[in-house]
C-alpha cells in the first residue's frame, strides 16, 4: 500500500508518473523541464524561477484586524497581555552596532518548552475569528468574511520562500476547504506532530527564548514559558486575493508604538544567529536566513529586525537593528524578491482554482523532497476536515450573531 492509499489520499492520475523522474536530477532533466508555470491540471512548478521573475518587489503593507494573547496552558485570551516591549538599553543606533554580553546559557534549566502544535495554533485564531465575526463579515454579505483565504504566516512564508528552499526543507503538504465564501488552509497535521510539543526544548530554541527574555527586559533567572504569546491578526491584498492570516510577535518599540495600532510598524522581531566565518555558512545566511527573515517581515508589515550575534558557547556580543527593506541587497542576489511574490499569487491562484472547483473536497497540495521541482494536487478520501464542528456550526449563526 501506497503512502498515499495509507493516509487516505486519492493521487492524481495522468502523464506525471512518465516524467517525474526526469525531474529529480536525473541527466538532461534540465531540459524536458517544462516552460510554463502548470505542468499540468495537478502540478505547479516551483524551481524554475524564471518563470516568475519580474513585478512589484514589496507585498502592500497590511491592515491589524486585532489581536489576542496565548497563556502558557495554552488558553486564548482575547487582550494584549502579553504583549513584550523591547527594553531600550537593546536598541542599537542606526547603522551601528550594541556591543554586549549576554549570556544565553542563564537560567537555561528553566525553560518550558512549547507544547502546542500548529494544529491547535490554528484553532486558537479560529476562536478569535469566531469572538470578531461581526466585524469581519464582507460587505453586502450576511455569512462570508472579509478574507479569500483564513490561514497562517508561516504557511505563506514557507510558499513565499519555496522556489528557493532549501532540499531537506522541501517537504510541504497543505490541506485547503472551503466554507461559507472562503478558503481555509491549513498544515496537514500528522501524528508525529502531536508527540513533537512533549518533547524538550533543543538548546537552539532555548537560546531563542532566553535572547527574547533579555531583550525584552525579563529576568534571566526567572522562568521562560514559551507557549506565551502575542498575536496580530492582519488583512493584506495580493493582487484581487485579499488574505486573512496570524502572526506571532516578539516586541513592540515603545517609543513608536500606538494603543490603536493599525500597522505593525512598531514591532520588531528577534533573532538569536550563531556567528560564522565559513564560506558556505555566509551563502546560506544570505540565500536561506534572509529570505526568510524578508518573507516574515512582509507578510507581517514589521519593518526591522534585531539581530544578537552569540558565540557558539551561547554568549550574545553584538546586536545589530536590521531594516526588512534593506534584506535583499544583503542577500547580494541570492534570491529575487518578486519571485518570491510572484510565485505566492501563482500558488494561491492554482489553490483557489482547485477548491472552488469542487468546494464539498478537501484538497492537498504537497511538494516531496523526491519530486521537489513541483507542487501537485490531489484530494483528500478519508474525510479529514480542517475546520472543526463548533466553528462551522457558530460562523455566522443566528445565535452568534444575537449575542452579545
């Protein structure tokens, strides 16, 4: 039995199986590689990046929606409470460079790892949606939200950053579904994802954590629960796509930051990076760490970056305030930003096509290390839903809708 059959998918059918593995860097597959964007019906190209070069380079910036906080049992609170302020002692001068020393080994014994999981993320936002519905509703309509797609940032930044991932990154498989005028997406959450949140913190995410504790004026000593967090929930347009999405924060700027905020102009985010001197580590921070750095801060509107170099012993020297506008040009041609664009509008298209198409089907998409060079569809036979009963049943409900 297939891993397709065993999970209950149904795969395409068609002439890809003749010509996939001429794909997989086989001799002379460079040139059977097809020159437009569908190889066919089911299958989108991501590799070939000249096939998006070209157009806008910057994402319009998008509009919060509102936000909510996540506790550390992993409760929704529908407030900022836990909103971080970046201290300002960590705040270099433009264009210079903070000289500190910051041990991120501190208080390491004290961490709590994240034990949540991207499926229950998503349903976190889900019950913010549900909480907002009122102002949410598209104009003119009595039961369809404001967005085409509900989903995640990191979703959109892993599809923005595709054409260029790297191979053992290539592994992506998203589920869509449509519902009451929207399409929703979603990772395809597996089992082994459930087990991942009971699992210890590795050193490096506990170095990320204990570089967010410092810069935000914790105590070092104390204890880091890293299933706090803080939410924006933001409208962005691509193009006539108009998007949905969460995103997590690390901290705002006090000294730019505005109660009503409607941008996220104020945040920044934080980024512990082990120093290199190595070659082809620097390509791969130009190539891989930027774009995604870039991808995050588009999608988001944050426009800096602050960076904490440590050594490889986990001691923080340097901390450098990054622009997101200025991260291409530190790429030095790496990767292209309108392919990065470009090719997002083409997946989210090909998505929509799909869905609508036959909208009672929940459709997955998937990009395999073994046939990375394209996405291809397929559907879903198990009846696996994305979206639970309760939201289903309350979006846009009489009963909602007459309450308070």
């Amino acid at each position: 039995m297939s891993r397709w059959q065993h999970q209950g998918y149904s795969r395409p059918r068609g002439s890809w199986r003749a010509g996939r593995d001429a794909w997989r860097g086989e001799p002379g597959w460079e040139a059977e590689r097809p020159e437009t964007e569908l190889v066919d019906g089911n299958h989108l190209m991501v590799r070939s990046t000249d096939l998006y070069q070209g157009g806008p380079r910057t994402l319009e910036i998008p509009h919060v929606l509102g936000s909510y906080s996540v506790d550390k049992e992993l409760k929704v609170k529908f407030d900022d409470s836990l909103m971080s302020v970046l201290s300002k002692e960590y705040i270099p001068r433009r264009n210079r460079c903070l000289q500190v020393e910051l041990d991120l080994n501190r208080g390491w014994h004290r961490v709590n790892g994240f034990t949540g999981t991207s499926a229950e993320s998503y349903r976190q936002f889900l019950q913010w949606i549900l909480k907002n519905q009122k102002k949410l509703k598209a104009e003119g309509s009595s039961d369809k939200l404001v967005a085409d797609f509900v989903c995640s940032r990191g979703i959109l930044k892993n599809i923005m950053q595709a054409p260029y991932a790297r191979f053992e990154r290539m592994n992506l498989t998203v589920l869509a579904q449509y519902f009451k005028g929207s399409v929703y997406v979603a990772y395809q959450y597996e089992v082994e994802e459930e087990e991942k949140g009971k699992e210890k913190c590795c050193l490096i995410e506990i170095y990320g954590h204990k570089f967010e504790q410092y810069m935000t004026g914790g105590d070092p000593d104390q204890v880091v629960e890293c299933n706090c967090q803080f939410r924006c929930v933001v409208k962005q347009h691509l193009n006539e796509i108009t998007l949905m999405y969460s995103a997590n924060t690390h901290a705002i700027d006090q000294s730019c930051h505005q109660e009503n905020f409607t941008d996220m102009s104020s945040f920044v985010s934080l980024r512990a990076l082990k120093e290199f001197t190595e070659p082809f580590k620097q390509r791969n921070y130009r190539k891989y760490t930027l774009c995604a750095w870039w991808c995050e801060g588009q999608l988001s509107g944050i426009p800096r970056v602050l960076k904490g170099t440590r050594t490889n012993d986990g001691i923080v020297h340097t901390l450098e305030m990054l622009q997101t506008a200025d991260l291409p040009d530190l790429a030095e041609g790496a990767w292209e930003p309108s392919v990065c664009i470009n090719f997002l509008d083409k997946f989210l298209k090909f998505v929509k096509e799909k869905v609508l198409s036959e909208p009672d089907r929940v459709h997955c998409f998937e990009r395999s290390t073994s046939v990375g060079h394209y996405f291809f569809h397929y559907h879903d036979t198990s009846g696996t839903t994305i979206l639970p009963k309760w939201y289903t049943q309350l979006l846009f409900s009489p009963e909602e809708e007459n309450s308070d």
